[in-house]
C-alpha cells in the first residue's frame, strides 16, 4: 500500500512516519523550514499510485496571512 503523510515533522505525523514505514512504502511531504507544504508540491505527481493520503499538517501563519489577505480581496 502507498501512503502519503503529511506533517511528519510534528508529534503524531513523525510516529506514524516510523510505525507506517514499517510495512507500507510511504511518501513524507514535508514543508520547507518557513514556508507551506502547498505552493512546493506538484499534487499531480505526487499522488499517482497513492492508496491512502494521511493529511496531518497544519497550516503555516505566513500562509494563513496570505490567505486572510486574498479572502478579504475577493470579497470587495
């Protein structure tokens, strides 16, 4: 089975990283140091041949910022 699993810089993400490794081939997505793990990864690509997606990661402050910003730019 392949799973991708995010957020496994984090408590939980980083124990089911090392218990999952164990018996299925799994894809860590992991964020660069500052930033989000959304504008870095082509979704495309990474899911093809993927079972199961563990989605775990939290959204980052900048991105959130950027996301306030654009929501209050669309509703104007």
């Amino acid at each position: 089975m392949n799973i991708i699993l995010t957020g496994t810089t984090g408590f939980i993400g980083s124990a089911l990283l090392s218990t999952f490794s164990q018996q299925y081939q799994v894809r860590p997505i992991t964020r660069a140091e500052a930033g989000d793990i959304l504008p870095e990864i082509d979704w495309t690509q990474a899911l093809d041949n993927v079972d199961i997606v563990i989605h775990l990661a939290a959204i980052s402050t900048s991105c959130l910022t950027v996301f306030l910003i654009r929501s209050q730019n669309s509703a104007l």
